[in-house]
C-alpha cells in the first residue's frame, strides 16, 4: 500500500488524475479485501464453535465467548464507513458461508471437536451442515437487527438455545 500512496501523490503532483482516479479505486478494492478476510476469520472461529458445540451437545464458557465476540466483531466490521449499508448484506451470508467458509471451519474444528478424535473427513460426515448454516444465520441476523450495545445480551439469550444452552446459563449465574 505504501507503493500506491506514493503513487498517487506522485500522479496528482504531475496532474495525472485518471492515474490517480485509478490508483484510488485500487486503494478502495484492496480495503473492501482487507474488511472481507477479517470477517471471513471471524466467521470461520463462529463456525468452529458451532460446530463443536452440535458434535458435543454443550455449551462451554469458552465458547460462548467466542461466538459472542465473533458476531460483535463481525458487525463492527460489516457496516460500511456510511452506517446505511454493509460489506455483506444478510442474503449474502448462506451463500458465503458454503462456498468459502464451512470447509475450512470443519478442518479447523476436526481439531478441536472432542480433543481431535475426528479428522476433518470424519468430522465432514458428522456435521448437520443445513443446520450448522441455519444457526449461524440466526445469529448473523442479529447483527442487522441489534445495536452494539444490545447485542451482546441478545446474542446471550440466543445461545440458550443452542445443545446444552441452558446448562451454561445455570453456571454463568
């Protein structure tokens, strides 16, 4: 990026502002790239969570930490700098979810899901993927519905429904 600045500065000092125009557009895709990895990261720990929460039928703490910071990030980074409009709109999560994001998630989890006793072609044929991608939308949802500050409880009382929700609940009181 330091290249395009110097670039840039370079093209409006000589008068050259179709380069500078095209350099800026760059400058613009490159940021809106940046934003998408981000969310896709934070999507992919939700997805890990969701995941290991299905196979094993609980809730830890830990967890749902997790998946309560993945979906305030992911609303962090979402909306645009204009606060009208969003880098992923709702209709778009289900579609990026299966094409980008659920593999990944799966190996990641094979991992992790009852200390690594799967691998990622074992766990592949475990996951209920229709509703691992379910409940991730319902979350997601909540993140154009909920302000930042309102989130956090709703995202709390959303994961009581989750396997073994209602037992986290218990101990977190």
């Amino acid at each position: 990026m330091t290249q395009e600045l110097i670039d840039l500065k370079k093209s409006i000092l000589e008068g050259r502002y179709a380069d500078a125009l095209a350099i800026i557009d760059e400058l613009e895709g490159m940021s809106k790239q940046a934003i998408l990895r981000n969310i896709q990261a934070y999507l992919n720990i939700l997805l890990i969570h969701l995941i290991k929460n299905q196979v094993e039928q609980r809730l830890t703490g830990s967890w749902a930490n997790s998946i309560r910071n993945s979906i305030r990030e992911i609303k962090k980074l979402n909306i645009k700098d204009n606060k009208k409009s969003y880098y992923i709109n709702l209709d778009e999560w289900e579609t990026l979810i299966e094409e980008e994001v659920i593999e990944d998630a799966i190996a990641d989890a094979s991992d992790e899901v009852m200390n690594g006793v799967y691998n990622q072609f074992q766990l592949a044929e475990i996951v209920d993927r229709k509703q691992l991608i379910q409940t991730a939308l319902k979350f997601l949802a909540l993140t154009y519905s909920y302000s930042a500050k309102e989130l956090p409880t709703v995202v709390a009382e959303t994961l009581t429904q989750l396997s073994g929700g209602e037992d986290w609940k218990v101990r977190r009181r």
